[in-house]
C-alpha cells in the first residue's frame, strides 16, 4: 500500500471516477476530486496532497495549467497533466 495521496482534477464525473478507482486499485490514497480549477486550488490548500493528476480543459473560469501554474507556485505540489490534447499550444503553455 502507498502513501502517497493524489487530488485529480478532472470535470467528467465518469472519468474522474475511473481514474480514482484505478489509482485506488494500485494501492494509492485518492483523497479528493475537483471539477474545476478553482476547486483544484481549494483542495490543495485544504488537504495538501503529494500529487495533482490535472486535466487542462477544466468546467469553469480556470483551465487546468493555471491552476496547476497556482498550485505549484503556492502550494509547491507536482502536477502532472492527464489530457486528450496535445496541440502545439496547448503542450507550450503547459510546460
């Protein structure tokens, strides 16, 4: 059994859902999903987990990598980007 605590950040309830069974199967500790940015950042400040899997197109005012801009720079947690996205674009603004 991990440790290791994950928030994922993901708006398709199914698919956040099937990420967090799959991580828990694993053996790791899934202690929140948020559907949108802002939440993201609220969750990390509240429960300060070891890693953030992101989605980037997120429901909401705030995309997934500036939230993930937020959560790195104030909360120093990893962010990793799960995504159906790889435009040009969209992988420069996420580096």
């Amino acid at each position: 059994m991990s440790d290791t605590r994950i928030l994922v950040v993901e708006d398709e309830g199914i698919i956040a859902k099937d990420i967090k069974n799959i991580l828990s199967f694993l053996g790791y500790s899934v202690i929140g999903i948020a559907s949108s940015g802002e939440e993201a950042i609220e969750k990390a400040m509240e429960m300060h987990p070891d890693l953030v899997l992101m989605d980037i197109v997120l429901e909401g005012d705030m995309d997934g990598v500036k939230a993930a801009e937020h959560i790195r720079d104030r909360f120093d947690i990893p962010v990793v980007y799960l995504t159906a996205y790889s435009d040009d674009t969209t992988l420069q603004r996420a580096k």
